[in-house]
C-alpha cells in the first residue's frame, strides 16, 4: 500500500475550520485509513513510512489530530474554543471542562491565548483529544 | 581507546580531560517553526529556567532550570524547543538547506538535525530522513510531528545501500560511530577498542560512497560524527577525496573549534586534515564532533 494524494482534504479543514489559503501550501496523502498533510515537493518511494504530519484519521467522521491543529488552528475562524490557562492545562493532562462548549458539537481546535492546544469533541461538555504522548504530568511546569 | 591515546591529538589535553569527567550541561533551541525566540525565551524564564544564549544564535545553553529534566514543560510537548547539544546543531548549520532545497538526511534518528533543517528550510523542498532502526524511527516520527515538521518524507534502509531514486542537492551523513564525544553526556564506561574504530571506519566508507552517488554534481554533503577517533572521521573524508572524487571545502565558523587530525599511530591525513572541523568538549561546554563539508 503506498501514500495516494487527494486533495480534497483540504474542503474538511477549511468547511469545518474556516482555515483560509493556509491550508493550500500542503498536499494531502491518503494512507492506512489516515490522511497526512505534506508541505514538501513529490517523492517517490516503495517505502515510504511517514510523509508530514498526519493530519486526519478517518473514522465515521473525520477526525483532525492535534498534531496538525497545533500547526494549522492559528488559522481557524470557526469551531474554535479558547480556555482560561487553569483550564488549558488541565485539558493538557487529559481532563474535561464544563460549560465551555456553548452550541458547539463536534471536534473543535482548543486554545488558549496564543497556544494551540489541539484537538476537543464538543459533546456537552469538552472532552479533551490529547493523545496520552502530549499530556502533561502534574510535576511539569 | 583509552583515552590518552589521544593525548597526543587533542590540544589542552588536560582541560579536555577534565571536561569529559564534568556532566555536560544541556542545551536547546528555539523550534522557530512555532513560535519565535523573543515569545518563547521570556516565557521559560518567567518558569524560573537561567538561558544563556550563544554568540547571537538560536542555541542557548540550560544554566539552571526549575523542572527535572529540560522536557518537563508545556512548551516542551506543544513543540516550541528542542533539547539538543550546541555541537550536534553545527553539522546542520554547515550544510544550511535552504528553502526549496532536496535534502537527504541518510542517519537521521531521532531527528535533531533533521527538525532543525526543516525549520532553516521553512518547512519548503524536501527532506528525506532515513534510518535503518524501526524504535529509533519512532523517535525520529515523534520528533517531527511534535515540531511540526512537515517537508519530511521518513524512510527506513541500510545507508550503506540502499537506493533512494533520486539525486539530493544536499546530503547530511551524520554516521553511526563510536559516540566518545557523547560518553560525557551519557557516562558510559567501556571506551570503544582499535577494532570497534576500524569495523566502524569500513562502515562509514560505505555510507559515504553510497551518498556521493546520491549527491547532484555541485552539491553539498556534510559527513559528522560524534567521537573522536580519526579513523572514523579524517580515514573516511579522505577515502571520500582520493577514492570518490569529493572536494573538501573550506569553511570559516566564527565558533571555537580544532582542525582535523594530521596523523594518529600508522595513519597520515595531511589531504584533509586542514579543512576538517572539530568540535571539543572542553571548547564551548557541549558534547564532541567532528565535521567535513564536501562537494561534488
Ligand atoms: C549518530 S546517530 C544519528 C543522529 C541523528 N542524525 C540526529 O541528529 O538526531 C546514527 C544513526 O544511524 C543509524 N544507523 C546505524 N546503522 C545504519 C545503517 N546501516 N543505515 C542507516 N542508518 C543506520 C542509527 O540507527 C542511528 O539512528
């Protein structure tokens, strides 16, 4: 199985995110049920094992990786959530807020000043995304 | 080798010594993919960490930081610096991709050289990052994702042979060697013997060989370790001149460093010797290197 380009990734982000040209500078590969944003020129190899950062994984819904709104949700103009700090770095560690959501439903990008902190599902309450590789630990500053 | 086999080669023999016994400080950069050095660095301090940047770079050595280990922050995990020695970011800096360039990166995990070309190349062109280890390419995976590296295409093979289908501008080798330069930062016990360097040396010609013919006529390659013994640095570069063609090129670096190795034991490498780069710990307070830029 080998990385095959679609482009039309590109609509999800800039339907659901309001992300402007931003989103035009990467090209996106489609692979192992993952699509990957690359920002590089066309290579080809039998072998490849990652190209970019992997930006979506495709379940019932789409869903964005915080890796990638790290980089692109400074950009989003819509479906974004922005904690106080208290609550951005309890969402770091993995826990969920209340009452932030407002008639939010779905993944949103979650901020807080000027940090992207990635990816939350709006389900009532937010439920933090992070995958356990970027949550901090209670001894962390 | 024990290390006073080198008595002979390393100037101020006796500092260098007394700096490999001292735990080597750490260092970071700022990941200026993310954010910029005047946003990131008050922030730390504010943390209580004590920088002190280096001759104007983007290198700033840990004086005193308020957390155990240099990682332990949130700007660490949402990806706004690195942790790397002042040393390891010069072969990097030397071979300076610029944006738009096609870049081989043949030994690359867990990634240090490689995030930093992709931030001088802005995240344009093409790096393709190879390594033959499949945890040390999770490393390097996880590096580039939690920097936001996304011109890198990573690719697993032997270096010695493997195949890339196409022809870089510029090419690092950062070789898998004996790694003295790193025994301060690590403590390791056992010093690598006469047969580890030679087994090594052969190795690194061949990784050498195989990137000259992976390397466009007029560009760049940078060959790096990070140990001392000149079998596994001058012996290869000058393998690379004699037997490969390559040119080595003279490079001027404002930051305090060696020349190469003239002659150790047996072996003469006055073709290159010149024009090499080495890197002691007991210069700027970092690991060791040793680094040759060639051309085609
Ligand atoms: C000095 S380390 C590279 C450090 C890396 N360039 C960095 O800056 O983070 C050498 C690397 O060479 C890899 N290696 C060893 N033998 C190899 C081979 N035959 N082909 C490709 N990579 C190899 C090791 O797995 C190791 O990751």
């Amino acid at each position: 199985m080998q990385f095959s380009k679609n482009n039309s990734y590109r609509d999800y982000f800039i339907e659901r995110f309001g992300i402007g040209k931003e989103i035009e500078k990467y090209d996106f590969y489609e692979f192992a049920q993952s699509v990957w944003a690359y920002s590089g020129e066309y290579y080809e190899d039998k072998k490849i094992e990652v190209m970019g950062i992997r930006a979506l994984r495709i379940k019932k819904v789409y869903k964005p990786t915080t890796a990638f709104l790290r980089i692109i949700g400074r950009y989003a103009t819509k479906n974004v959530i922005s904690l106080s700090s208290n609550d951005g770095m309890k969402f770091l560690k993995g826990e969920n807020i209340d009452g932030v959501c407002g008639n939010n439903r779905g993944y949103v990008v979650v901020k807080s000043g000027s940090d992207v902190l990635g990816c939350g599902l709006c389900a009532g309450k937010l439920v933090s995304q992070i995958p356990k590789k970027y949550r901090i630990e209670e001894t962390w500053l | 080798m024990n290390i006073e086999d080198y008595r002979d080669m390393i100037p101020d023999f006796e500092k260098f010594v007394a700096r490999m016994n001292e735990p080597q400080p750490y260092w970071l950069r700022v990941n200026t993919l993310k954010i910029t050095e005047d946003e990131l660095i008050p922030r730390l301090e504010d943390k209580g960490f004590v920088l002190e940047r280096f001759a104007g770079m983007n290198a700033y050595q840990i004086e005193n930081m308020p957390v155990k280990h240099p990682g332990a922050t949130v700007e660490h995990s949402l990806g706004y610096y690195y942790v790397q020695d002042f040393s390891s970011m010069l072969p990097a800096l030397l071979l300076s991709p610029s944006p738009g360039d096609f870049v081989l990166d043949m030994a690359a995990a867990p990634g240090s050289k490689t995030t930093l070309m992709a931030e001088l190349m802005k995240n344009t062109g093409t790096i393709v990052a190879n390594d033959i280890s499949d945890n040390r390419i999770k490393a390097l995976a996880a590096n580039i994702e939690r920097l936001g590296v996304s011109n890198a295409v990573i690719v697993k093979g032997d270096a010695t042979s493997r195949r890339f289908g196409a022809k870089f501008d510029k090419i690092l080798l950062d070789a898998p060697c004996t790694g003295e330069g790193t025994y301060r930062k690590n403590q390791k016990e056992r010093m690598p013997n006469l047969s580890d360097h030679i087994r090594m040396s052969k190795i690194q010609k061949k990784m050498l060989k195989n990137a000259e013919r992976h390397l466009k006529e007029g560009g760049i390659l940078v060959y790096s370790t990070c140990t001392f013994n000149p079998l596994e640095n001058e012996e290869v570069v000058q393998y690379g001149v004699e037997e490969l063609g390559l040119k080595i090129e003279k490079v001027e670096l404002d930051i305090p460093h060696d020349k190469g190795v003239k002659s150790w034991r047996e072996w003469s490498f006055e073709k290159v010797s010149d024009r090499m780069i080495r890197i002691y710990p007991h210069l700027v307070d970092t690991g060791g290197m040793v680094i040759a830029v060639l051309k085609k």
